[in-house]
C-alpha cells in the first residue's frame, strides 16, 4: 500500500515537470510559425493568449505601436512589436541570472 501512494506522488511530480518543460519548448515551437507581416490577432492565435502588453506609444507620423510580451519560461520572454496592429519586429528578452547580493555592511555593536 505504502509503495502504491509513494509511486503515485512520484508519478505526480513527474508529469508536473514534464507539463512545464513541454510549455516552454511550446513556446519555441509556435515560434517556428510566426511571422513578419501577421497581423496582431494571428500571433495571439499561435502564441495563446497569455501575453502581458509591455508597451505602447504613438509615434508622431500617428503609428500606433503596441508590444506584447509572451513568457517562454521564468527568465524569457519573446517580445513582439506592432505597428498599427501588424508584426513588425521581435526578439527574445533574456534577464540573467545573478546571485543575490551580499550585504557587506554589517554594524556591529
């Protein structure tokens, strides 16, 4: 019975890393199917529509520019920019790692 229960939180926490390691190569692979040109309604169709607006400004021949940023995992995100509504550029934002900081200033009484 013991062996059971133990077999089937193992199984659980399995299948848990696997759904998000399978979300983040997802990502990559809508990626392969995204184009310069689509209109703003096609990437979300592709991508899905968790994506958080990182930006948005008009420029003054009256563009309208608006960037979405859709996470591919913790520490990346594929940004993307539309100029009134259409893909006109995107990259891979990639914030890196550091360890925290050490506080060296220690006041001793």
């Amino acid at each position: 019975m013991m062996k059971k229960c133990l077999f089937f939180v193992f199984l659980i926490i399995a299948l848990t890393g696997c759904s998000s390691y399978s979300e983040m190569l997802s990502a990559d692979s809508n990626m392969k199917k995204v184009e310069l040109d689509m209109t703003k309604e096609q990437v979300i169709a592709i991508m899905g529509s968790n994506y958080q607006r990182v930006g948005s400004f008009r420029l003054e021949d009256s563009t309208y520019v608006e960037m979405l940023g859709f996470k591919r995992n913790y520490n990346e995100t594929y940004v993307m920019r539309f100029e009134n509504g259409i893909l006109t550029e995107w990259n891979k934002e990639v914030i890196p790692e550091y360890p925290a900081p050490v506080n060296t200033n220690t006041v001793s009484k």
